[in-house]
C-alpha cells in the first residue's frame, strides 16, 4: 500500500552537503558519491545484468503501466484505485533498488516475488471498481508479470523512439554513468548543432484565436519541492518517487482539496492565477548532493545531485489556430508528457528538449549538450481540448486531448486556451545533468513530463479567453 501519513523529508533551502558516501533505502545500499562521467563506467554496472539467451546487459525493470488502461472508473473508487496505482510504482521502485543491489538475482527472488504482490495490487483495484459498480477492464490480471530489459532495447508498446535523426550507438553498459549507478548514460546526450531543424507550425485559418496571455510566476527560487503528485497519486506521500519543482500555489501537496488550493497563497504576480504548476526538478550529477540524499524523492529514489534553479520560467497561454476557445473549467487537471515514457513507450511522451537559439531543433529522447552562450530549454505543450464535461479522468489523461496535425479537435472536444511552458536552465555544457525521475527509468529525457491544475478565478479565466479570441497580447 502506498503511504497516506502526512510525515514526509522537507528540502531546507538550497544547503548542499557533499559527502563521499550515500546511503539509499532502508536496504543499506551504499554508493559512492563521486560523479563518472557518462563516457566511463566499470566493469558491471550497479543496474545492469547479463541476459542469457540475448547477450544484452539488463539495465531496467519493465512493468505494464496499468493507469493507462483505467479509462472507466466510478467515481466513488478514483480515491483507492488511485491509492493502489500509487502501490503498484512503491512495489518497483522497492524491487529496482533490489535489482540494483544484487542484478543476478534477478527471475526468481526478483520478477516473482514482484508478479505475486502486483496480482494482489491487481485484484484490489478489480475489487474497488466492481464495489462502486463499475467494471474493471478485462484482462486486467494480465499486467501483473514484469520483465527485465536493456537500456537500448526499444519497448514493446507505444511509438518508435523519435525521429530527431540518427542516435548514437547504443553504449556498452546501458544503465551506466550518472552520479546515483542509474543514468544518464553517454547515448542520452546529443550536440544541438547535430540535430536538424524539426518545428512544423499549423497555420492560422480564418477565425483563428491568435491572442496570448503571459502569467509571470517565478522560478521557484524560494524552493518549494515535494516528491508528491495530486493529480495521479492524491493522499499519497512520495507518490512521484522524484521530485518536483513547483510555481503558483504554494498550497500544493498530495493532500492538497480544491479548497485548499482556492485559498493557498500563490508565487504569481496575478494574484488571480492560484493554478499549480509543476514539474520534475533538473539536476547537476557533479558529485555533490542536495539535503535530499537520503529521503524520499531524492537520494532514497535514486535521485541525487544539486537541484537546479531554472534561469527563467515562461508560462503563456496561447489560442486555436482553427477558431476561438472556451474557459477552461475551474480546478481542470491537466498531464503533459509520460513520467514512464522509456518503458511504455513514446506515444505520450509529449515535452521537448533544446536550446536557446536553436529552438527550431526539438529532442524528446535526447539531453541537448548545448555550444558556448547557449542555455538548455524545456518546453511543456499542453493539451488544447477538453471533453466539455470533466476536470479529470480515471487516467489522468482522456477528458482531454492534442489538436490534430491540422489543428483542429478531435469530435466532442472543445477547444481551450493552450498552456504552452519553457523553462531555461545555465548548466555546463557536460553530460551530467538530468530529471528526476522514477528510479526503473533511468533519468532518460523521454521521461520529461508538466503537471497544471487550473486556479485562476473565474473571472479572470474569462478575460484570458476573451484576449486570446481578440488577438491581444495580455498578462
């Protein structure tokens, strides 16, 4: 079961304490704390296995993501399914720190054990669902058995990884480098100046909603972070098992209610915006440790190094190039990018990756490794439709959807204003740096992923909608 106590490890400010040992998880799994870079590594990498029959070195666990086939839940059941999905990733990330202390015991005191308490998991879902009288999806039983695979060896659902040009060789020991034994790797970087230009924009038609709407709300230079996620894992402490840099509410925690959030303070200058804005934070694996490294969420999880503050924050909302939006409802919840992207593949992996003079190029599987004067840049865009019913769904996912190649709405979608991220980060121009991430998915940048709740005050969410339709440029 997942953890519901409101006890949880608190970031105090940014002290860095450097160390030369760090201690993950209650295992006793010791670490040393000096950064290889990502081109070196040692002779059998602290996540890595031999595969008999392939010859590949086993670098992960890979496990069905169950979420993404919940799309019927009654409401009455969201509270423990939500309870038991949040189990489910407990359950791997317990069993990856295994695997990463002892990668030859792996089939039997590993993948076995972990199939049986995912059953269980498994039926506890069927059961909540079938309890509130819905029907729990068939063959759900069939996600409990995980397996094990290679860094460079591409999942088995979703799309092929992107197609930003070729990609490196794979390396020789995948799951190598990286401060904490899990990544990044050499192959998860590539120079800006070898990816060719990629950015294709729809055209605006007739009737185009060509406005925009800038929020300011900072950087998070105050340090607000939590391992927490309240839109797939609410009342579940450490849900995320990495941590998040947040902006806007100030509020914001597994435990945070709607009330909570309407009456939190907020980091915006338009104190009429109390939306949460999150993501995954960015570190530095240079051999030092935030006061993180050894609770949850950082060093616990397999995520260490200085934690990154970004140089600028652009949060804008932008219109349809097809027609006019409507309001987005208040307290709409709203996930872009797949935090397991590199198991489930990249059919969800939505954030993009670049650098600044250079956004043109986008890399959704690749760190860019930006030339001298130039900065790395996140970018997060939101989906642009919603269902015209529902603030969320029972995977966080279908109630809303992207605008078409032709920048329409899929049928029964209405289209709202688009939350359009970057965030721009200084960081050496040296593979060693990378998101948080859960431990299984080994910090790839695929995994990249922004999280929004909608706060702002009806009011002022209708004069965002009425500058955007006018095609005026507002804050």
């Amino acid at each position: 079961m997942g953890r519901t106590s409101r006890k949880r490890s608190k970031l105090a400010g940014r002290a860095i304490a450097a160390s030369t040992a760090l201690v993950l998880g209650a295992g006793g799994l010791a670490l040393v704390n000096v950064y290889a870079s990502a081109g070196e590594g040692t002779s059998k990498p602290p996540s890595a296995t031999q595969d008999e029959n392939s010859g590949q070195s086993m670098s992960t666990i890979d496990c069905p993501d169950v979420a993404t086939s919940l799309q019927e839940v009654p409401e009455g059941a969201r509270e423990a399914v939500d309870r038991e999905l949040a189990a489910l990733d407990t359950q791997i990330t317990e069993a990856y720190q295994k695997f990463a202390e002892n990668p030859d015991a792996a089939q039997e005191t590993l993948l076995g054990p972990l199939e049986e308490q995912r059953r269980g998991t498994l039926a506890a879902i069927a059961t909540a669902i079938q309890e509130a009288g819905g029907q729990p999806p068939d063959g759900l039983d069939s996600n409990a058995p995980c397996t094990l695979r290679a860094d460079d060896q591409a999942p088995e659902q979703g799309e092929s990884p992107d197609e930003q040009g070729e990609s490196p060789e794979p390396s020789e020991e995948p799951g190598s480098g990286g401060q904490a034994g899990n990544g990044p790797s050499a192959d998860d970087f590539v120079p800006i100046e070898d990816v060719a230009p990629n950015v294709n924009k729809v055209r605006n038609q007739r009737g185009a909603s060509r406005g925009q709407f800038e929020t300011k709300c900072g950087t998070n230079a105050n340090g607000k972070f939590n391992p927490d996620n309240v839109i797939v894992a609410p009342g579940v402490s450490n849900g995320a098992h990495h941590m998040h840099d947040y902006v806007g509410n100030q509020a914001t925690d597994a435990f945070s209610s709607d009330d909570d959030l309407a009456n939190g303070r907020t980091s915006c200058r338009n104190q009429r915006d109390k939306s949460t804005y999150y993501w995954p934070v960015l570190r530095i694996q240079n051999g030092q440790n935030e006061n993180d490294a050894q609770a949850d969420g950082g060093g616990n999880d397999k995520n260490v190094g200085e934690i990154q503050t970004p140089a600028q924050v652009t949060l804008k909302f932008v219109g349809s190039p097809t027609g006019k939006v409507v309001a987005m409802p208040r307290f709409l919840r709203i996930i872009t990018g797949d935090a397991k992207a590199f198991v489930n593949g990249n059919a969800n992996a939505n954030a993009s990756w670049s650098c600044t003079g250079f956004e043109n190029r986008q890399l959704k599987d690749k760190y860019p490794l930006c030339p001298e004067g130039s900065k790395v840049v996140r970018t997060f865009k939101f989906q642009s439709c919603w269902d015209g019913a529902n603030i969320d769904s029972a995977n966080h996912r279908t109630h809303v959807a992207f605008a078409g190649a032709d920048g329409r709405c899929p049928s029964g979608f209405k289209a709202i204003p688009q939350l359009v991220q970057r965030i721009v980060y200084d960081v050496p121009p040296e593979p060693n740096f990378a998101v948080d991430s859960f431990p299984e998915q080994l910090h790839k940048p695929v995994t990249d992923h922004g999280d929004f709740i909608n706060v702002f005050a009806d009011r002022e969410m209708r004069r965002l909608v009425s500058c955007i339709n006018r095609g005026d440029r507002c804050r």
